[in-house]
C-alpha cells in the first residue's frame, strides 16, 4: 500500500460480521505494498440484515473487490451478478470482483484447503476418509475439494442435519459416487468414524477468538496419533481444538496456510498478479512469519 491514499487508491477488503481479528487486511497490505500497487484493503463489519445493502454498495462505492467470510459464504451468492462455475457448484463464495458494475463471485477455499493440505499435511486424499465438523460455507468448500480429489468416505456432523443433508444433495449431482454420511454430534458415532478416518476437520467457529475456551469435540479421548487434525481457525494460533489433538499425539494444522494460499488467490483476481515458485514460497514464508511474530507479540491486526 502506499503512503499516501489519492483520489486513485483502488478499495479492497473483507465482509463479514466479526472481522477484528482477521488477518485478510494485515496480509493483504503486505502484499500491496511489496508491489507498490495503490490498493488498500480494509475490514468491513456487517450485520445480516445489512448484507444485501452492503454487497450493492461494492457498486455504489466502486470497491474493487472483497472476501466473504463467516457467516456470509452462501448467502451473499444470492446477491451477486455471475458466479464463476465453480463457485456456483460449492454454493459458497468467498471472493467478489468488481468490474464495470458487475460482480462476479468465485471460491478461492478450494485452492486455499487443497494446498494447505498438501504442502503442510502431506496427505494423500484419494481413497481415504474424513470427517468433517459443521455444515457452513467453509465445509462446502473442504468436502467439495475432497470430493474432487477422490476421498473414499465423508462423514458430516453437524447440530443441524437439514444443513448436512442439503450438502449431501446437492454435490451428488456432481459426484454421483460418492459416499457422504450425516450424524449429529453424538460421542459414540463421533468416536466410532473419528477412528476410521485419516483427516478431521473442523470447519465450525467453535474455539475462535475471544471465545478460546470453547471446543467442537466433546472430550479429548476422541483423537488418536495417525489422524491428521486440521482446525480452519487461526486466530489464535493453536485452538483448544487442536491443543487436544496434539496432547493426543496427532498431526495438527492451523488454517493460517489455507487464509494464505487462498488469499494469494483472491490478490491475483483482483489485481492480475500471479505468485507462482520461488515468488510464491518466499511470499507465504514472510507471510507467515509476519504473522506469527505479531501474534506472539499480542498486536491487534
């Protein structure tokens, strides 16, 4: 971001209803300001029932572009001009461009998720299973890369079934094979699938910042050390969730990797510039230093 913002300075940002604590902006006007672009992104925090206002005030204000966060994925689809077929498909989006007063919705999770789970879990996806917490617009996101990368078995749990179910219906149409099951959040079923999957993934804000103390799992003997624990949160760093887990001797990560890859992006849609080898590595490697230092030191980002 430059120094000065001018009658030039493009506006990007996030939507959601809790954005304190969101590292969108912190990362973003990193990335900004290495390419000397006048951009700068800002945090907008919207009730529900000022979504819709908000999304045609992107027209209105000539906002670049933003991201969707929680818990506005699915909703606000409904809301925009054109969604990218993917996207579409997810029924969640997390990405709107701008462009000559036409909004264009996209989801860019998919790639955030995937790469995360690749470069930091060293998972193999393909013919394994997973289980799955909560039934948002993140979850469509991580069953829908997990489906079109060939897992075996998704197992759903959610306090609202017609939720679960309705993922369940509608990626059928996509993935005529597949095998989704839903529970409701029961210890002996939890504990019965927990145990026969590879990957557990909590997709829920349970455990997010400020309510830290709070956890998706009802008890800790549900881990088990071979399973793959993987927490969408990141802010903090290491939740309840995943504290549990580790104790338990199992592989965790945070969803610090997923908000980069798929912020790098949602910066090349809106901005044209593509961070691809030694670019890209160098990149998420200051990233996510940047943010672990501000953590560590307690700065409100």
């Amino acid at each position: 971001m430059k120094k000065e913002i001018n009658g030039k300075t493009k506006i990007i940002g996030i939507m959601g209803k809790n954005v304190e604590n969101s590292l969108s902006p912190f990362m973003h006007n990193r990335m900004l300001s290495k390419y000397s672009l006048n951009f700068c992104y800002l945090p907008f925090k919207i009730r529900e029932a000022d979504l819709e206002r908000a999304i045609q005030g992107i027209r209105t204000l000539n906002i670049k572009g933003v991201n969707i966060t929680f818990p506005y994925k699915e909703r606000v689809v409904e809301f925009l001009d054109q969604v990218e077929e993917t996207a579409r498909r997810v029924g969640a989006v997390n990405t709107i461009v701008h462009h000559k007063g036409i909004l264009t919705g996209y989801n860019t999770d998919l790639i955030g998720f995937k790469k995360s789970l690749q470069k930091n879990g060293k998972f193999t996806i393909k013919g394994e299973k997973a289980v799955i917490l909560g039934a948002g617009g993140a979850a469509r996101a991580v069953i829908y890369s997990l489906l079109e990368e060939g897992i075996k078995e998704v197992y759903i749990f959610n306090r609202t079934i017609e939720k679960a179910e309705k993922i369940k219906q509608d990626f059928y149409s996509f993935f005529p094979q597949s095998d989704i099951q839903i529970f409701n959040l029961k210890k002996e079923e939890l504990k019965d699938k927990i145990q026969q999957s590879h990957l557990l993934v909590n997709t829920t804000p349970l455990g997010m910042s400020p309510q830290m103390d709070i956890t998706p799992l009802p008890e800790e003997g549900l881990f088990y050390p071979d399973l793959l624990v993987y927490d969408l949160i990141y802010h903090p760093s290491k939740t309840l969730f995943l504290k549990q887990a580790e104790k338990a001797g199992a592989k965790i990560i945070n969803g610090l990797p997923m908000l980069i890859y798929q912020g790098l992006e949602s910066f090349y849609l809106w901005t044209g510039i593509k961070l691809e080898g030694k670019e890209e590595v160098e990149m998420i490697e200051r990233i996510t230093k940047d943010c672990q230092e501000a953590e560590k030191k307690g700065e409100k980002r």
